[in-house]
C-alpha cells in the first residue's frame, strides 16, 4: 500500500496504519448504521473484519442503506454481500468472515475481535452484546436512533462506548429494568421504526472516531468509556448529562468474569 493513500491521515500519529491494519472489528448489524460503518472503516484501512447480519435488501431500505440500488432491492441481495464489496472495493487484501445470521447463532468467530461495533434495534440485542463484549474484554461501541414527539418529529440518537474496566451502559443510565421489560411487553407489537440516512451517518462517523481512537490514542484521552448524545434536530453530538456526576467505577462487570462461563452440576 502506497504511503501517499494515508497521507491526509497521518495525525493520527506514527504506526497508526499499521495498527489499524492490525485489529480485528466486528460488526453486529450491517444496516443503515451498519453500511455507514464497515465503509469507513474500509476507507480508514482497518483489513480484519467479523460481520453479522442474515437480512436481504428490501425497497424500504433504499433510502438509507449505504452501497444498495435498486436492482439489489429486486435480486433481494444479502447486505453481508454489500458490506463485502465495499470493504474488498478499498481494501482487496482484507481478511473478512461474514455470516448470514445474528450473532448469537455463531459467536466464537466474534471473540477474536478487539473492538465490536453494534447497530442492532432492540435493548436486549444490546445487552446480550454488551454481556458477550465485557466477558472477553472487547469494547463494545453502540449506535441508535430514533424518531419521537407528539408535537412534531424529534431526531435522536446516541453513541456509547463500553470498555472493559470502565462504565457499562447500565452505569451510565442507557440500560434500564424498566426500558428491557416495556421492550419486552410490547414484543410483537412494534412497528418499522423510522430511519433516514443522515442521522445513522453521523451516528456511525461519531463510533468510527471512537474506534480509531481506541487503536491510535490520538486524542490523548484514552477513554474509558463514552455515552454521546445527538440531537438531530439541532444538528449536535454532546456527552449525555447522566455522565456529569458518575465517578464510581462499574460494579455491573468484574474483570474477573472472563472467557467462557462454567457450567457448575454437569
């Protein structure tokens, strides 16, 4: 790879590419979110790639799935094919393991990664990877929207890092009892929610830079965890006030509860 390809990128400091190229990512979910996801990645050089994702192109994601087209939409194309040929369109080289199904259904594939990045729809969905991510001391980053307001639409969204030893997003007020057991008793009973492409554009950009951060550090913080709050209204991303006064370090996950859990009386 030529060393003018990463020129304009160069600040992220010395061996950056090389480190880049070095890390595993996975992605959970490759759809409006998750399309913006892997070609950044892709484009920034990252040439490990774990995704998920069983669904096919339907027209309704026609107007927010990145590399779909209306062709796609009538061959019913599996969005793990267009993830894959947009990283292999940046990146021949790179080594992918794609699987047509949730997570869930094949995991082990998802413990070599260092760092998974989740566009799934539900709470749960988001938990279960937060759980599987914590256990083998991955950083879990999420992303989500949503449309609301009973007085005109309201754009939000949000974007979290999850980190080993640092603050879970139950810590950080995301994750609730009470959000899991409406979700679950409205189960079966909820709607398409509503999707644009912008929104999920600058949800996905936003976990990208945390991602690049992780690897390269060129922001000098070292985050341990992060919850970013977008208003797409206003067209802001700003750290969530639940954060202002949380000090206290995680007590949801101990660093002790790795790898894979014993099954005690078999």
């Amino acid at each position: 790879m030529s060393a003018e390809r990463y020129s304009r990128q160069s600040f992220l400091g010395p061996g950056a590419e090389e480190a880049i190229a070095r890390v595993t990512i996975g992605v959970s979910g490759l759809g409006g979110g998750g399309s913006h996801v892997v070609q950044q990645l892709a484009h920034i050089g990252f040439q490990n790639y774990v995704l998920y994702d069983g669904d096919t192109v339907e027209e309704s994601n026609l107007n927010r799935l990145i590399g779909a087209t209306a062709a796609d939409a009538l061959a019913e194309t599996p969005k793990l094919h267009l993830a894959k040929m947009m990283i292999y369109a940046l990146q021949p080289r790179a080594k992918i393991r794609g699987f047509a199904c949730n997570w869930q259904e094949c995991p082990e594939p998802m413990r070599e990664c260092q760092i998974v990045i989740g566009g799934v729809d539900s709470y749960k969905g988001r938990e279960e990877l937060e759980i599987a991510c914590r256990r083998y001391l991955m950083h879990y980053i999420d992303i989500g929207m949503d449309v609301h307001g009973t007085e005109g639409p309201v754009i939000g969204g949000q974007v979290i890092q999850s980190s080993p030893g640092g603050l879970c997003m139950r810590c950080m007020g995301f994750l609730t009892e009470e959000k899991l057991a409406q979700e679950a008793g409205r189960y079966g009973d909820v709607g398409p929610r509503p999707q644009v492409v912008w929104p999920n554009g600058v949800l996905a950009s936003t976990a990208v830079g945390l991602a690049v951060d992780l690897v390269t550090n060129w922001t000098q913080k070292q985050r341990s965890h992060a919850y970013l709050v977008y208003d797409g209204n206003e067209g802001t991303v700003k750290d969530s006030v639940t954060l202002r006064n949380l000090k206290k370090p995680c007590d949801h996950y101990s660093l002790g509860d790795v790898g894979d859990p014993v099954l005690v009386g078999l």
